[in-house]
C-alpha cells in the first residue's frame, strides 16, 4: 500500500467521520427525535414494561448500527483509506 | 436536545461524542469504559441516579457491536466466555450483599473507594511492568510478539491444577484447566464488580491474561462477550428502579457504536504486549478519577 503523508492521513480520517456523523445525524432527525414521547409513556405506566423495550431498543439498534458501520468499512472500502492507513502508522504487527 | 425521562436538556452532540471516545477505548482494550463514561455524563449535567443505570444501556449496545466486530476477526472464545459469565453472576451477588453488610458500619464510602484505587494501582503498575518486559523479549529473544507474555508464572501453575472436572478452551490455545479456576476467576471479577459498583471490565481483561493464560487479542474479546450480559442485565434492573434513560443512551450508542468498530478494528493492527501497555494507563485514570470523587466527597453509589 502506498504510504500518505500524515496530513493526509488524518484528513482521510476526519472525512470518514464525518460521513459517519452526516449518516448519523439523519437517523437522529428521522427517528431518535420521536421515540421520546414513545418511551416516556411506558416509563410513567409500567418500568418492566419500559424496562424490556428500552433493551431491546438498544439491541435493535446495536445490530443495526454494526451493519451499517461495517458495510461502510466493507463494501465502500472505507477501511483501505483514513482508519486504515492511520493505525498501519502505529502498526507492530 | 430534552430528554424527558430524565428530565434533563443536554446536547446530543455532546453525548455522541462521550460515547465515540468510549466506545475507541471498549472497542480497543475490551472494557466497558463506565469509569471515564460516569464522569463525562455528570459533567454533561445528566443527573446522578440516571448516569449508572443509562451508562450501562448505552455500554450494552456498544459491547454487541465491539463483540460482533472482535467475533468476526476470531477473539471471541464463546466457551469460556459463557462459563465465566455463570461466575461473575454470583459474584455480583455476594459482591452486592458485601456491600449491604458495609453499609451498616458506615464506612462505605471510604472502604470501597480505598479498596478500588488499591487494585487499580496495582493492575496499572502491574501490567506497564509486564508489558515493558515482554516488549523487551521480543526485541532481544526474537520471539513471536503474540506469544510474547513477560509474567507466564501464574498461568502456568493454574493450569497445573488438577481438580475435575478439566475442560479445554481450543479457541484459547489451552488444552486443559480446571473449570473451577475458570468459575473463580469469574466469581472474583464478579465480587469486584458488584462491591465496587463498575463493570469490571479492566479487572476480567488483566486476570484472563495472566491468571488463566489467555492471549490478550481473545481476552479483549471475550471480556467484551461477557460485558454484553453482564450490563444487560444491569440494565433491566436499574430500569425497573427508574434510573434509565433509554433515549438518552439511544443518543450516545450512536456514536459509541462507530467507536466500538474502529477500536475493534484497531487492535488487528498491534500485538498483544503492546495493546497491554497502552491498557495500563487505564486503571490509573480510573484510580484518579476515584481520588478526585473522594477529595470531593462524591458519591460512589
């Protein structure tokens, strides 16, 4: 692999963060923004209720998110660029 | 951004970030990260009852996607893993009832918070030692970095002990062992856990390592194997109590789960000396971040 200049490494870094955060963001609009009023009111009728559904919530979407990031790491080959290139800097394997 | 349930308006971005940072640092070394997390959260103004409780909702979701990650790059050892989990589970219990019995004579706060900056300090000074050294043998031994351990000592001689029933972890390069070693070194994470109110996380990592012979790659991700049960667990009984903000933790997984997959993938990149030195700094943060609680008279629990 050719080596990039650090500059250049961190800044391939920072736009792959940043199209994580683009990605992000729209799912916070589309759908974290709503939940609020969903979930307040099993927390204020029944907290096993709200209990079972807030954990399964988070492993809904831990499933979800890991698909999407390792897609992204994947098939766009984002670990070729930025991440990848910044730890082969510090590589001792 | 308000977050009702909590009754509570922090910013979004804010808790994305705690959780990116977080979840680097799980992704990487195999912890929770609930000692850095705790304070970032309160300094955020979430207040302290929800910060335990929705610390270990958010910790839950980023340890599927780190285990997930660790599973897919083969360092996660399911067997043992699940053996473990049989024994930090009772020993979050006793741990629990321990604390009950310290709660009577009043000296709670002072005892745990002396005991964890104690352990804490050694498992740092420990580990930097025995990293250094093992970074040295490769250097001047020539020897595979991944075999590198410079203190092989303890696991050797826990491995010689015959009581039956003996399984083996192949997964782990271990032939054989004692399961009792095993449900012990689960058992004592678990007392830990569960007195000293943390995950556990860089007390299981060290022990995996050096007490059971595990390679540091596997034990980053068995650690994290276990951690998805051990704080789903947790989370559905602070829920029940009403200390759980589901969305707010929603909101940090976000970002913990991108910092989850990088750490993850970051440790293909280092051998295992070198991911235990970088540990080592760790638990001193921890142990500094209790002192500081204990100067300001904070609360533990």
């Amino acid at each position: 692999m050719k080596k990039l200049e650090p500059r250049k490494l961190f800044r391939n870094l920072l736009i792959e963060i940043l199209i994580y955060s683009v990605l992000i963001f729209g799912y916070y609009l589309l759908v974290l923004r709503f939940l609020d009023d969903w979930l307040l009111s099993y927390f204020q009728s029944s907290l096993i209720l709200y209990s079972i559904f807030g954990l399964g919530a988070i492993i809904i979407q831990a499933v979800l998110l890991d698909f999407v990031t390792s897609f992204l790491m994947k098939h766009i080959k984002m670990d070729q660029f930025g991440i990848r290139r910044v730890l082969d800097v510090f590589s001792d394997r | 951004m308000y977050f009702p349930i909590a009754d509570v308006t922090v910013n979004p971005l804010l808790l994305m970030c705690v959780g990116f940072l977080v979840g680097i640092l799980g992704g990487f070394f195999g912890v929770g990260g609930g000692f850095l997390a705790g304070p970032m959260m309160f300094w955020t103004g979430v207040p302290m009852n929800f910060v335990v409780g929705t610390d270990l909702a958010h910790m839950t979701g980023k340890s599927i996607v780190a285990a997930r990650r660790h599973r897919a790059l083969g360092h996660v050892d399911l067997k043992l893993g699940s053996f473990m989990i049989i024994g930090t589970i009772a020993g979050v219990e006793i741990g629990a009832r321990f604390i009950e019995t310290l709660k009577d004579t009043g000296a709670l706060e002072e005892t745990i918070g002396v005991t964890y900056i104690v352990i804490l300090l050694i498992i740092s000074v420990f580990t930097a030692w025995e990293s250094i050294r093992a970074i040295k043998m490769v250097r001047t031994d020539q020897i595979d970095a991944e075999e590198a351990v410079g203190f092989k000592g303890l696991a050797k001689r826990v491995q010689a002990i015959n009581i039956p029933p003996m399984v083996s972890f192949p997964h782990s390069g271990i032939e054989c062992i004692s399961i009792w070693m095993v449900l012990g070194v689960g058992l004592i994470t678990g007392v830990l856990a569960g007195s000293l109110g943390v995950g556990g996380g860089f007390i299981r990592m060290p022990l995996l390592i050096y007490v059971l012979g595990i390679p540091t790659h596997v034990a980053v991700g068995t650690d994290l194997f276990e951690i998805v049960f051990s704080s789903g667990f947790g989370t559905i009984t602070h829920a029940i109590k009403g200390n759980v903000d589901i969305l707010m933790a929603l909101v940090m997984q976000t970002g913990a789960a991108i910092g989850a997959q990088i750490g993850a993938t970051a440790t293909r990149f280092f051998a295992g000396p070198r991911i235990r030195l970088a540990f080592s700094f760790l638990p001193l943060v921890g142990a500094i971040l209790v002192i500081f609680r204990l100067i300001n008279g904070g609360m533990m629990h």
